[in-house]
C-alpha cells in the first residue's frame, strides 16, 4: 500500500523530450519556409536546428539530452555540428547558374 507508482505518465516525461522538440520546431519552421519558395532561409533554419542539437547534446547530460544522444557525445557534436555548419554555409553561398538554367 505504502509503494509508489513507477510508472511515469506523458506530463513526466516532458523535460526529457524537450530539447528534441526545441530542435523539431526550429526545423518545422525551416521546412516551411522551403515549401513556401523562401529555400535560402529554410535551409539556414534547418542548419540552426542541428547546431541547436548540438549546443545541447554538448550541454546536457546524456540522461537529460533525451533522443538528441544517439551515438556518443563526441559523434554527436561532430556530426550535428559539420550538418549545421555545412548546411548554412552552401545556403549563404549559393548563386544562381551563371549560364541561366535557375
């Protein structure tokens, strides 16, 4: 009578899944402005987003980073960081075809 319920409903579960929804909104929102013909600055949401992810798998411990800690901290920060930043940098640099076919 005396024992508690392990059991942990969604509400409990809410700061676990949090980072990952912080990074799912950013890239929502990236994703919309692609579809609605702003690709540049989608792109540039969507490189944030992965460096997002990898400000907080760099931040949390691994039991607070929730689905952000996939592999181990060090691949994690490499790869959510090189995506970010590579990301970003080809949506910042890229020109329309100088021959004309864009």
């Amino acid at each position: 009578m005396g024992r508690r319920s392990t059991h942990r409903g969604p509400v409990d579960r809410l700061p676990l899944h949090a980072p990952l929804a912080v990074v799912l909104l950013v890239a929502g929102a990236g994703i919309v402005r692609v579809l609605t013909a702003h690709w540049r600055e989608g792109a540039v949401l969507l490189g944030g987003a992965l460096l997002i992810a990898a400000a907080l798998r760099a931040l949390l411990p691994p039991e607070r980073a929730g689905l952000l800690a996939v592999r181990g901290r060090p691949v994690d920060l490499l790869v959510y960081g090189a995506f970010g930043v590579g990301m970003i940098v080809l949506a910042v640099t890229i020109t329309r075809d100088p021959l004309g076919f864009v």
